[in-house]
C-alpha cells in the first residue's frame, strides 16, 4: 500500500512537471546550456543537437557522447541519453536519443539532425524528433515534431542566434483529451570582450508563459578548463558548471538551483575520433 501511494505520487508530480508551467525543465537538460539555465542558442558544440541544432555546422570529427541529468534531485526524474555527431561534406549530421521517467511513466526521444554552413557569417539546422510516451495501465502514444534554428556571426566579436522547438505547436491526442507538446522560440546574443571569455544574454518565449531572460558568463580558467555560470528569471534559478578536457575526452557538468524546487543536474561525456575528420 506504502508503493502504491509513493507510485501515485510521482505520477502526479511528472503531470505538474508536464504542464506547460516546466515545459523546458523536462526530458534531458544537457550540461552545456539547458542544465545552467542557458537558451542553447548560441551553443557550437555536440550538444547543440538538443538545443539549436545549427551549433553542429562546424564539427569536423565525429563525435560520440552520452549524458545524465537529475531534476530537482529526484530520482525518478532521471533522464539519459547518448548523441552522435557525423561531418560529411555536405552537411552535418546528429543523432540522439533519451530516455526520460521511470518503471511507471516515461518517454523517449529519438532525434536526427542535419546543419551546414551556407556562409562564412551564418549557420542553418534543422531536428526532427520522434517522441513516445508510455504510462502505466494506458496505452503508448507516440508524436513527431520538428524544430529549426540559426545562427549569424556578424563581427569576430558577436554571434548571435535563434531557434524554435515545435513551431508547429504539434499536441499530443489522447482518448479524451489533448496535450500540447513543449513549444517555444529562444534567441540569444554574444560577445566576447577578449579571447574565449564569452558573455551572453539570452530570451525564450513559450507559447503560454511570460518571457524568461537568461545572462551567463563563460572563462577558461586552463587550457583545459572552462568555468560557466548563469542566472534565469522567472523564476529566478542560478547555474554553474564547466568542462574538463583531456583530448580527445570532454567532461561538461552543470548544477542547477531552482528558487522553489531546487537543485538539478547535469553531466556529459564526449568522445572525439580523431581518426575521422571532414575534409
């Protein structure tokens, strides 16, 4: 009797978390932007692939990576995942995939993405993304969405990028009543005042919510040490994390402390083959 009210519970904490109110605290919060409180839009790394999928135009090795992340230090809110990166001369390619939930409820995510560089200033991708569902004593559904974004290099200095996860505002049809997929649109602006120290001011819209806004700070304390940190309102949460780098091994990590939920996070592992790189 205990399990069964602990079960019933959960299910009714991952309802509140699905709601659009914690649309962007579900799933796989990647340690590299999302697992700070980053918009992702500037992002141009591997992880960029669970953010704004045009990051990946610059890759020129593959690269093979997986992830774990906690939310709010619970752990049936585990999520896992394991990414892939391929460079081909006419574009690059990402591959993802997530598991998100526990023995009762859970999703998983299976996602392709392509980018290229169509010039020197701007960067293109798009991800599609096929999500399935299962909850106990209930059937399994499964949904297909896609998202898009871009990012522009106006100056040496400045970046700047956008993307939109279900612009489509694709919604989830169940027997007696219908879901709407996380949907929203985020842009973030950066500048770097010297060498690989990096500031960005991000924004992101969700289709029901006010705006957030997003500050955060990137320092490379080592050649093989970044330090990152960032603040997100609305409500307020602080992050901090970096990234250890032993070529041809990246470590990112991220901490998370939400004003009313708490802490969350965030690990990544990425694994570079050198023997392949894009010509």
């Amino acid at each position: 009797m205990r399990h069964f009210f602990i079960n019933i519970t959960l299910l009714i904490f991952f309802a509140f978390l699905l709601s659009s109110t914690f649309a962007q605290e579900t799933r796989f919060n990647n340690p590299v932007d999302y697992g700070l409180g980053r918009t992702g839009a500037v992002t141009l790394n591997a992880w960029s692939h669970f953010s704004n999928p045009s990051g990946i135009s610059d890759i020129n090795e593959i690269i093979a990576g997986i992830g774990y992340n906690r939310q709010f230090n619970v752990k049936e809110l585990d999520s896992k995942s394991a990414i892939g990166i391929i460079p081909a001369k006419l574009a690059n390619f990402g591959v993802g995939y997530v598991y998100y939930g526990f023995e009762l409820y859970n999703e998983q995510l299976i996602n392709l993405s392509v980018a290229r560089n169509i010039a020197p200033w701007c960067k293109m991708g798009m991800r599609f993304n096929y999500v399935s569902r299962y909850q106990i004593d209930s059937d399994s559904y499964q949904l297909i969405t896609l998202d898009a974004g871009l990012q522009l290099k106006p100056s040496e200095k400045t970046a700047f990028g956008f993307y939109a996860v279900n612009p489509m505002a694709v919604k989830w049809e169940f027997p007696d009543w219908e879901e709407y997929e996380p949907s929203f649109v985020a842009a973030a602006l950066n500048y770097e005042p010297v060498k690989k120290v990096s500031l960005e001011m991000g924004v992101v819209k969700n289709m029901k919510l006010p705006v957030k806004y997003s500050f955060s700070l990137n320092v490379p304390l080592h050649e093989f040490i970044i330090l990152r940190s960032a603040i997100i309102t609305e409500p307020i949460q602080l992050g901090i994390g970096g990234c250890f780098k032993w070529k041809p091994i990246s470590l990112d990590f991220a901490f998370n402390h939400h004003s009313v939920l708490g802490f969350s996070t965030s690990f990544g592992l990425l694994y570079s083959i050198k023997s392949f790189e894009k010509k």
